[in-house]
C-alpha cells in the first residue's frame, strides 16, 4: 500500500507587512487595480493541483484520462489553460460545448454529459465530432441512435451507470443513489448490453459513474467502482469492447479549518490497486481510468474579494459585517449551508483584535455568507478574502437585483492580468 504525505505550502494563509497575501501577490494591491467584488483565480495553484492527480495516477503504471469539470469554473482562457496542460474537457451543456470549440479546443478530447441534453444539442456535438457523448437515459439511447442514421457516423458513447450507492455528502450533491434523475440503473444497464444490436449506430466505448461531490471517505467510491466495473464482463459476453472507465469526481476539499481534504494520492494507487485484483478475479482487462475533477482543480485556486461596507452591532445579539457581494456572486452558502474561511486582507488576526461576526452579502435576502467567523478586527472599508471560492461561485453566478457579475483576474507566475471582464449596467440591459 502506498500512502503519501501532502503538503499544502500554497494553501495557507500568508501575511506580509500586514497584508495577506494569496499566490505570491499582494491582495490589497489585487483590490486596488481590479476593484470588488473580485474573482481571483491562480493558475500556479490549478497547475500544482493538476499535478498532484497526474502524479498519483502515474504510479499506478496504468492508462489514465482526466477530464476537467467545465461545471466547476469555465470560460475561454481556462479551456486554453486545461489545452495547454494536456487535459480533456467535461461539458454538461450546448454553451459549455460552444465556449470549448470558440476556444478552439479539440473536439476529440471533450465529453458531452447531461441528464436531459436537447435535440439541438446532441445535433451539435454530432456536428462538431465531438469525442464522446456520455448517455444518461434510455431514451436518449434511442435519440442518438436515430441521430447515427442521418449523420451516418458510428456514435461513441458511454452509458452512465447509477449504482444505487451512497455517498456522505449533502444530499443535494448526492448523485449515485437509487433516487437518483442521474444514470441508468444496473439491471437495465445489463439489459442493454445483451440487446445492444439494436443500436446499430452507437459504439460501446465504456462506463461512466458518479457518485457525487464534496466526498472525503473512499469507501464508496470503490463499491461503486467495482459494480460498475462487472459490466465490462456483461459486455464482452455479448461480444461488446467498451474500453473506458469514468470514475467521474467528487474529490472533496476542506473549505474550512475544520473539514478534512480528500486525499487522491492516497485515494488513487489503492483503488487502482483494488481494480486489478477485481479484474483479474472477473477475467478481464482493466480499462482505461478516467476522473473528472472539477472542484479539486479549481476550488483552491479561488478567492473572493470584498470590500466591508455597513458594520452592525446588535446588542447581546452579534455583529452583521456587510460586503459588496453576496449570493449573486456566491449562491452556494444559499443552496446548501455551504462553509467559507475568510481574513481581513489588511490587518493579521491576533487574540488582541479577533472579533465575531456574521458576513452578509448586500442583496435583498437574508444572504448569508458565512454565518460565524472570527475576524481581525474588521472596519468599514477593510477588503476581505473569502478563501476556496474557485469552483461553483463564478460558474453559479447571477445578476439577482440587477447587478454587475464580477470581473476574474488570473494569477500566474508573480504577474495577474483579466480573464474576464466586469460586467457593466448596460450590460445588464443589452438584451432587453
């Protein structure tokens, strides 16, 4: 068994001259050029993350695909970003497929996913030859078999399996239960198998699975494996080659001091290791290993920056510290109680001046960002960093009252330039 011990050097929150500094720069200074609400994204922390999963992958001496989660964090630069660093793409929609190929990333190497694609859709990635289209439902089994005739092409597919396990997370981002709008259960899987002459235009590449997000213990994540991994052996009973096995993400992180990472370098070489045994006892050969880490990747390369606007104290109540952002920019905590670390970017947290306070964003709701946090004395014009808001709060933003979606700066190498531009109020009225 190999196990690894990691270090997280450019996870930690760094102070100097009293300024918090996140990737090597300055966030006062990152504040003062871009303005807030500010996206800061940093590509040395998404190139170190990738190689944290390349490495343990290639200790496993076995063939090996990662596929990027457009869902978490996309738009042009970062699909040239994941291009560039030799990584496949993971597209849930028409316009994730759309700003993958404005980008010019190759077609070949993006999966099309999705529980309830359109027709327009499927019509797209067809004529786009985009690689693989990952099947969620038998009638879209159906669809893109009738699709194979008009566009007279073999259409390379992998079925999504719903294994019936589940995973401990929050069960809104629970996916792989029998309760499940994901996937296709395992009999009906099976039944396919055994009568998939019937779909004369769709080639069996593989399987695909996956159980959820935010996931910390392994265990599940090998039980599902495994099911998923005996319908290699149904399939070549009929005479069938699928050479792929989608593992999909899920890796948790530790948003907060007090949760734990998910570790794939400890993660990976055992279930890889667990895989070949259960090959070799079901007579097969190991297929190809595919993730789709999206979080992972992107997550910790994320921050948030705010400036402190109203600071209220309620007598023997708490203190509400107002930023210039909130559920607009961030509607995880809304969705599903999601936890946040922040720090005053201007001023070192001491036992002296550490107070409690409740960070509420500036929208009509009760919009709570982080219900209780213990800050540097936190003042009226003070600029905060919410940490490990890479994934999901960009890709989930809204203009919810009519604001300004935040601009994304990009980080790399002591230098940080726009990867995308802030929002305008005439933006907002563009297409009224």
């Amino acid at each position: 068994m190999i196990v690894l011990t990691v270090t997280f050097s450019n996870f930690m929150e760094k102070f100097k001259n009293g300024h918090y500094i996140f990737s090597g720069q300055d966030t006062l200074e990152l504040a003062k050029r871009y303005g807030t609400p500010l996206y800061v994204m940093s590509q040395d922390i998404i190139e170190e993350q990738i190689k944290r999963l390349k490495n343990a992958l290639d200790l496993t001496e076995t063939p090996y695909k990662i596929y990027y989660a457009g869902k978490s964090f996309l738009n042009k630069g970062m699909c040239y970003l994941i291009d560039n660093l030799d990584l496949y793409l993971d597209t849930v929609s028409g316009g994730e497929m759309f700003t993958a190929l404005e980008a010019n990333f190759p077609p070949e190497k993006i999966a099309f996913h999705g529980s309830n694609k359109t027709e327009a859709e499927l019509r797209m990635a067809l004529e786009n030859s985009i690689g693989l289209i990952i099947v969620d439902s038998l009638t879209e089994l159906d669809q893109l078999n009738k699709l194979g005739d008009e566009f007279n092409k073999k259409i390379p597919v992998l079925i999504r399996v719903n294994p019936g396990v589940e995973a401990h997370t929050h069960e809104l981002i629970n996916t792989g239960t029998t309760d499940s709008k994901f996937g296709i259960s395992i009999p009906e899987v099976e039944e396919i198998l055994d009568n998939f002459k019937n779909y004369s235009n769709l080639k069996l590449a593989g399987f695909h699975c996956h159980i959820g997000s935010q996931i910390i213990e392994e265990k599940p994540f090998l039980i599902a494996a495994k099911k998923v991994l005996k319908l290699f052996k149904r399939a070549a009973e009929n005479k069938l080659t699928p050479i792929e096995l989608d593992l999909g993400g899920g890796f948790g992180i530790a948003y907060t001091k007090e949760e734990i990472n998910f570790i794939p370098e400890n993660y990976i070489p055992r279930l890889v290791s667990a895989l070949k045994v259960e090959a070799e006892k079901l007579g097969i050969d190991l297929p190809v290993l595919s993730f789709e880490p999206g979080r992972f990747i992107s997550a910790p390369a994320g921050i948030t920056l705010y400036t402190i606007g109203v600071i209220k104290e309620i007598p023997d109540t708490r203190i509400y510290l107002s930023v210039d952002g909130g559920l607009m920019d961030n509607p995880r905590p809304g969705l599903y109680n999601a936890n946040y670390d922040a720090v005053i970017c201007n001023r070192e947290i001491t036992e002296e001046n550490k107070k409690s306070v409740r960070i509420s964003g500036r929208a009509c709701e009760s919009d709570q960002l982080i219900d209780q946090i213990e800050l540097a004395d936190p003042r009226e014009g003070d600029i905060l960093a919410v940490l490990k808001t890479g994934a999901y709060n960009y890709s989930m933003a809204s203009n919810y009252n009519r604001l300004p979606r935040p601009a994304v700066v990009l980080l790399y190498n002591g230098q940080s330039d726009i990867l995308v531009e802030r929002e305008t109020y005439e933006d907002l009225t563009r297409k009224d």
